[in-house]
C-alpha cells in the first residue's frame, strides 16, 4: 500500500478521533478534545495524593502517550496536531485542571524536541508561578546523530521516552516524593541509548500525494536509513545491507566505546540491562519478530549481553513508518530500596492500552532450563512390504514428472497470479525440488510402500499452503492403501493395484475437502487420471485424461479456491493452476515409465 493512502484524509479529525477512541477501549480516561488532553477520570484513583506524571508531544507517535494514560502510568497526556507540539496552553490546562487537586507534585516527562521542551516549559513555570509543585525530565537517548552534529540541542528522544515514562509513574503509584520520581527518570536517561532504521519516511494525512512520492524516491530502492527520526528527520546515513548488516552498524552505534561521538553510556560484557525494540507502525509484526531474533543473537555473541527484559512491539511510533528503534536501557541502582528497582518499575502492572508488556515477572526470573524436543523416530518408521517395483523404473518415471512440474513453474505462477494469490508455482516446484534433492542422495528401493513412505515427509516439510496439505493427505493415505492391499508373499505393484490404492486414496481426501471434478480445482486432473487408469491400466491413457481435465477447467465457473471470489476478469482464459500443475507432473511421469 503507498504511504500516501490512508482511511482518515484530514489529520484534525484523525487526531481528534484518535483520542476518543482512547475512552471506548479504557473505561478509567477522559478525553478533553478542545484541548487534546486524555486524562484519567478522577474516580479511577485509590490514592489522589500520590505524584501526577504527565507526558505528551505531537500526534502520529501512537500509541505514545495517549495509550500510556492509565493507572499504573500516566496520569494525563497532552497532545498536539500530528508532529506538532501541543501549545502551552494546552499543557497548562492539563496541570492546572486536569490533575487531581490532591496531587503532592506533578512531573512532565518530555522528549527532547524544541518546540515539545518550549511548550511544556512555560507551561511548568506557568504552574509554579501559581503555587504547583512541578518538576520537569527531557528524554534525550538518540545516538544516531551524535555529540559532533547534535551539538547544543543534545540527543533526540526517541522511543526510550517511553521507558522513563513508565519508571516515573510506577514510582508515583508506589507514593513515592516529585523529587524522587524526577531523580530516577533523569538516572534512566543518563543510562539510555536508542537508534532508530527505516525503509521510507512516512506521509502525514492530508498533504499531497506529490510529496508522498517525491518521500518513497529520496531514500532510493534497496537502501535503509540509519538514524531516522520520529518526525521524518533525515538520518545519518544511507545504507545498502541486509537485515544483519543494518542490526550490527545500530548495535555498533548503541554499544561501541570506541565510538566517541556516540558512546554516551558504558555497558560492560554481562551487565543488566533491558531491551526495547520498538515498531515505527509499518513493520509487520512477522518482520517485527525476525528482527528481534536478530538483535538478541547479536547481543549475546558480540557484546555478551543477556537482556534481564525483552519488550517488543508498538510503544513510540512514526505514523506507518516502515522501520523501528532499538533502545537500550542499563538497569543503573535506583538507590530506593526494594521495589524500587528500575526491574521492578517496569515490571509494575498497568492498566493502559498502549503498553503492551504482557510476560509476568516471575516467568521472567524461573529459570526453565534446557530441553530438548525429542521425538521417538521409531513410532514413525514404515514397515516393509511385500509389494515389489522395480526401482529404477520407478526413479526414471519420478524425475521426469517433477523435471516437468519444475519447468510449468513459471506458467503455473502465472495463472495463479490472476486466479489466487501467486504462491501454487512456487509451492509445487519447492516440493518437486525437494523429492528431485531425495532421489539424489537416496536410492529407492523395489518396496513400493517404503518408497513412498521416502517421498511423504518431503512434501509435508516442502511444500505449505493448500496445495500442500491436499497432497500431504492424498499421499499419506496411498501409502496405507498400498499397505491394505500387501499380501503375505512378495508379488509385483501391478498398475491395478495402483489404481485401486489411488481410488481408496481419492475417497480418503473427500474426508477433507468437498471438492469434485468441475469445480475448478486439481481434483479435474487428478480424478480422471485414477478412473483412466483404474478402467484401462494404462500409465498414459491416464495422464492424457488428466491433461484433458485441466485443460477443461479454462472457462469453468469456480466453486472453491480464491478464484471463487476473484474479481475481474481474465479467469476464463487460464486453466486451474493446480490441475494444470499436477497434469504436467502425471504426462511427465508417464513419459518416464
């Protein structure tokens, strides 16, 4: 999907919606839209007096900070329009009458961004010019523009906002002083570093679809940048890697001391520390995942870190940035005690939407040990039989139907590209591939049952999706019919004896599709193949039969499969890619015998 396309054109009432939404999904909120402040409802506190923490920026980084107002977190949040800091007006309205009067103090915690540190500023001397108790902590933990560049400004905040966020208001929830709370927010900061990747730079709603596209073309295609920012800030630069490339230059930038324009915090071999690997909103959470794995490895073999926590997901994001943020926090001693640690901060439970940590602490510290999967191979081990082919035969016939399935690829694809979803191609060739790498390494032997009991498992591990598991099934279920029909002394897999096992075979898969002959699908192929064959005893009468299903499924109104609700057209004019894929197997196969 391009950047530019979003369901909400106009960024106001994407904002203002945005926050309402808050209070359908959380009871506990309020929403104040004229000034785009969520605060918790004042009878949602067991103990009003405790410290107010505040926290809040321009829109578009959702689910920080709205999502983060709740008990256990935030106490209120202020909002401005998408990358845009709210005015000082907004955040004076949220200290002096959107707290709960009781409040022994209340502290802003505030990414380090002019206009969030200007506004937030007049707004908290604003408060303490009236008589409020208020103290202020900028998050500053960007390390990919480094002291060189950054100069006076300091670092950005990034996603590790987020974090002092948290060990702020899990402080205030346990009553403990304003001073306090602020002390442990600027130690986590001290003990931050973050660094943010991404594939393109974001669109915010509403602005043309020109600068959508002129965006996507100035990063280029295959590069990624290092260092980008939360508001489509330019980062340090531009590279042409891979997943582990990207993650060591990042952890490099993040860790390294040599580096002495970045290394803002010293992290030794085996010190605690907590990891937060956070999605900018565009990252699948499959990619979301991959990365992780590799940030994790890479911890572990190059710099000998175990992370004490590992959180991942949507905690500070970037609109639908395609990229996300690795933020290190070293657990530095708060020096309040027990319960106090920065672990047991962050472990505190919440009851806010956007905070995403769901692993309970005691799952984190048992120590589980090492298991191994094991599997008992003999439970899977086929018996002998007593059905004989000759193996050769059997070989040649083989590798000329899959050398033939492998050369339909492309054609196979093709037609699945405008009925389905593309992957039937590809599926049947990996599979083909697979048995075609067996054959290779392994000689087949002249018992028919074995022989396929060889074949079955490369299928269930080669090939995925439907056509996967219908041939899975179908040929699972022939070895057992072949093994039905096993006498008590050795005799040859006369073609009959195949028809028959192939018949009782199409009758087991009936158990699990509802599939017939004209609907469209590999069973117009692979039905008139078993009848030929069961009727004539003829390997080639039976694949032209085949051919000839397939060939009649061009034109065929569809009954299963995603062609059934394909719109458009050019359908009609392509066979079903599955019964074409498995008609070239079987003329293949035939041509081999």
């Amino acid at each position: 999907m391009s950047a530019a396309k979003h369901f909400v054109d106009d960024s106001t009432q994407a904002v203002i919606s945005s926050l309402q939404s808050i209070t359908l999904t959380n009871p506990s909120v309020l929403c104040d839209e004229e000034n785009k402040i969520i605060y918790r409802h004042p009878s949602s506190f067991s103990k009003p007096s405790n410290v107010a923490v505040i926290c809040g920026g321009g829109s578009g980084h959702e689910p920080g900070f709205a999502g983060f107002v709740g008990d256990g977190l935030l106490t209120a949040c202020v909002a401005g329009t998408i990358f845009a800091s709210p005015s000082a007006q907004q955040v004076r309205t949220c200290l002096l009458h959107r707290l709960p009067p009781e409040a022994q103090g209340a502290l802003a915690v505030v990414t380090n961004y002019t206009g969030d540190v200007l506004n937030f500023g007049m707004a908290v001397e604003k408060a303490r010019s009236v008589g409020k108790k208020v103290e202020m902590v900028i998050v500053g933990d960007d390390v990919g523009v480094g002291r060189a560049k950054s100069g006076k400004v300091g670092r950005r905040g990034l996603s590790g906002t987020a974090l002092v966020a948290k060990l702020c208001s899990a402080l205030a929830a346990k009553g403990v002083g304003l001073d306090e709370c602020a002390n442990v927010g600027k130690l986590a900061v001290a003990n931050l570093v973050s660094v943010g990747a991404s594939l393109s730079r974001v669109h915010v709603p509403g602005r043309s679809k020109e600068e959508a596209k002129e965006e996507e073309e100035r990063l280029g295609p295959g590069l990624v940048e290092l260092g980008m920012g939360i508001h489509n800030e330019p980062g340090c630069k531009k590279l042409n890697t891979d997943l582990p490339g990207l993650v060591k230059t990042m952890l490099a930038q993040l860790l390294d001391p040599s580096d002495t324009d970045r290394a803002y915090v010293k992290i030794e071999k085996k010190e605690d520390i907590l990891l937060l690997i956070n999605n900018f909103g565009g990252l699948s959470n499959l990619e979301l995942g991959a990365v992780t794995t590799e940030i994790c490895s890479q911890l572990r073999t190059t710099y000998e870190l175990s992370p004490k926590r590992v959180l991942t997901g949507n905690y500070f994001g970037s609109l639908n940035g395609p990229g996300f943020t690795i933020t290190v926090l070293k657990l530095a001693d708060t020096g309040l005690g027990s319960g106090k640690s920065m672990l047991e901060l962050i472990d505190a439970p919440v009851e806010a939407i956007g905070w995403p940590m769901s692993i309970r602490p005691e799952t984190w510290e048992r120590d589980y040990g090492k298991t191994m999967q094991a599997r008992d191979e003999r439970d899977e081990r086929p018996r002998a039989s007593n059905l004989r082919v000759n193996p050769q035969t059997m070989k040649n016939a083989l590798r000329s139907g899959l050398k033939r399935v492998i050369d339909a690829e492309g054609d196979v694809t093709k037609y699945d590209t405008i009925v389905g979803d593309g992957d039937c191609g590809v599926g049947l060739k990996r599979g083909a591939e697979g048995i075609l790498k067996m054959l290779e390494g392994d000689d087949l032997s002249d018992d028919a049952v074995m022989n396929m009991a060889q074949i079955v498992p490369v299928i269930e591990t080669t090939m995925d999706g439907t056509s996967g598991a219908l041939y899975a099934i179908f040929l699972n279920s022939l070895a057992h019919q072949l093994r039905q029909q096993d006498g008590p002394s050795q005799s040859p897999a006369t073609p009959a004896i195949w028809a028959e096992a192939l018949s009782s075979s199409l009758k087991a898969l009936e158990k699990y599709t509802p599939a017939q002959p004209g609907d469209r699908t590999l069973m117009d192929a692979l039905c008139p193949f078993v009848e030929t064959l069961k009727q004539s005893g003829n390997t080639r009468e039976a694949a032209k039969a085949a051919k000839k299903g397939a060939d009649g499924t061009k034109g065929m109104t569809p009954k299963l499969g995603r062609t059934v609700y394909v719109g458009g057209t050019g359908w009609e004019d392509v066979p079903d890619p599955g019964a074409y894929g498995l008609s070239e197997f079987l003329t293949g196969l035939a041509e081999g015998m």
